[in-house]
C-alpha cells in the first residue's frame, strides 16, 4: 500500500512579529535544496502519495515556496499549508490558487486569551488575512490546537469564528504521549465533554471522530500499535534526509541523494523502521496527530470507520459552507 501523505519540512526560519523584542538566530537557518525538493515531489507521486503537507516551522519563509507548490501541482499532489495570518498577507498573491487546504493557525500571535473571562479578542492581522484571501478566491480554514489549557476558550473561537464567516478544525495532537498513567488522562473526559458539545452546537467547528477516541482511549499502545507512521507517511527534512520511523523520534535520517523512490521500496533501514513502527518506548500513548491520522486509513477497526465517518462530513460539511460563502 503506497503512503497517503508527505510531510515535507522546507524551512527551519520562524517569523516573528516586526514588533517583537526578539531575534532570529539566522546561523541556525537551513532551507531546503530547491533541486532536491523537485526530485523528491517527483518520486513522492511514483510512489502513490496523494497528499503533501508542507510544513515549517513556518513554510512561507521559505524563498522558492511558489516554485514547490507548482511543482507539487504538477505532480498532482493534493497540498495542504498552514501558516500565519500575518505572513500570508505579505505572501498571498504569490501563492494564490496553488494550495488546496490552506489553514490559518490560531495562537497568542493572533489571538488575546483572557484568563479570567475565557474570552477572546482576535488581532487585526487574523480578520485582514481572513479578508484577503476571499478577495483572491481563497477560504481558509483556522486551526485550533486544543488542549487542556485552553479547551475552555473553545465557545469563544465558535463565536468569534461564526462571525467572521469561516470554519474551525480542531487539532488534537498537542498532548503529545498520554498514556493510562499520565496525570492529564484523567482530564480528558471534560475536554472530550466541551468539545463534543461546542461542536453539536456549532456547525461550523469540525475535528476527527477517530482522533478523540484515541485520545479517550490513551494513545497508542506499544503492545497492540495503532500507529502505522513508516506505511502511512513520508517524512522528509530540510537537509534531504528522509526521517524513520517519523519525525518526532527520528531515529535514523537516511540521506535520499535523488534516490527516494528505490530507498522507500528496498532500504533494509526502511524495512527495520517499519516492523517496528509503534513499538518503541516514546510510541507508548503518542497521538501525534500527523502520523495517528493517516495510520487511521490503514486497517479496519473502529478508528478506521471514525475517521472515514469524519472526512465523508467534513467533505459535506465544507461544500455547505463553500454554498453559503
């Protein structure tokens, strides 16, 4: 079975706002060989991969992103970008119409959380991009990363959302290895709770049915692994190095040298990486929702019919609100 995504890392550079104090290390900047990322998109779509994530830290910092994203087109990738809403008005044009899923990542940069309230004040940037992009023919989606800081803010961004005209998804993953004995499992059901009921409520707030489960359940569990990183996604780094098991514990980073489509089909590192895929010591509880999502589409349980469950609505769901827009 060919992977389903590519999570492709262009860049290391982190914006920052021109009004911050602080600086970017720039001795420390690595971006990605734009010759080698044209290669590698190339055997990506030999290999059967559908969907390329291109990640960053923030991926439009990185000086040949259109280039990418029109060599991704060619190759018939679906690609799906997340940025900031301050650095897409300064880079909107030069991607329009060349990203499939484009998300505006909702944090401190562009969102006051008020503490004692549980309310929240959008900045300006947020509804300026949110503007910006439907004049051009776009509409992006806000992602949340929720998690049990902030999961009682979660009214607040349906309101604040709903009057802004556009969708919400939900991003479950930032609770990183829970596991039974982790003090947060037991906090989980008055997440699981609040989300459950903002979402029936707001039509317009998706997440994954089969993401929540698993976090109610614990996250992977070494013994019986749900996780199928290495058959259900490529990761590749800045320096060309494709990452195994996943990007998060990168036990090996093989050099692709051009070669990714023969390393991916015959590399015995590839082969070790995936009998162990799930089984390691930091996959105990992991719900990392870049790896757990994919691995959903792989084998028949009921994560499986959750996860197809959602994206059958969430399809249905974004062509309504397409519909109203």
């Amino acid at each position: 079975m060919a992977p389903l995504v590519a999570n492709y890392y262009l860049t290391n550079r982190i914006y920052l706002d021109p009004e911050s104090s602080l600086a970017e290390d720039m001795t420390a900047v690595e971006d990605a060989n734009l010759t080698d990322v044209a290669r590698n998109l190339s055997d990506l779509r030999r290999l059967g991969v559908k969907y390329i994530n291109l990640a960053g830290t923030e991926p439009l910092l990185y000086a040949d992103i259109q280039q990418v994203l029109t060599l991704a087109k060619e190759q018939g990738l679906v690609v799906s970008l997340s940025t900031s809403p301050n650095l897409y008005l300064k880079q909107a044009r030069k991607i329009k119409g060349l990203v499939d899923y484009l998300n505006f990542s909702l944090d401190d940069d562009n969102i006051i959380f008020s503490d004692k309230s549980a309310s929240i004040e959008a900045g300006g940037s947020l509804l300026a991009g949110i503007e910006l992009a439907r004049s051009l023919g776009e509409y992006p989606v806000l992602n949340f990363t929720i998690n049990l800081q902030n999961y009682h803010y979660l009214e607040a961004i349906a309101k604040l959302s709903q009057s802004f005209g556009v969708r919400v998804w939900l991003i479950l993953n930032s609770l990183g290895a829970i596991g039974e004995d982790s003090p947060v499992s037991h906090h989980i059901s008055g997440m699981s709770a609040v989300i459950e009921a903002v979402t029936h409520k707001y039509s317009h707030i998706g997440y994954n049915k089969a993401a929540l489960a698993f976090l109610q359940a614990g996250g992977n569990d070494r013994q019986n692994p749900r996780c199928q990183a290495v058959d259900a996604a490529i990761s590749i780094s800045t320096d060309d190095r494709l990452l195994m098991p996943c990007s998060h514990i990168a036990q090996t980073a093989i050099p692709i040298e051009g070669k990714l489509f023969d390393l991916y089909q015959s590399s015995p590192i590839i082969e070790k990486s995936r009998k162990f895929q799930g089984k390691m010591p930091p996959c105990q509880g992991c719900t990392l929702w870049t790896y757990m999502i994919p691995s959903f589409f792989i084998g028949v349980d009921k994560y499986w019919w959750l996860n197809q469950l959602t994206y059958a609505g969430e399809v249905l769901a974004r062509r309504r609100f397409l519909q109203r827009a």
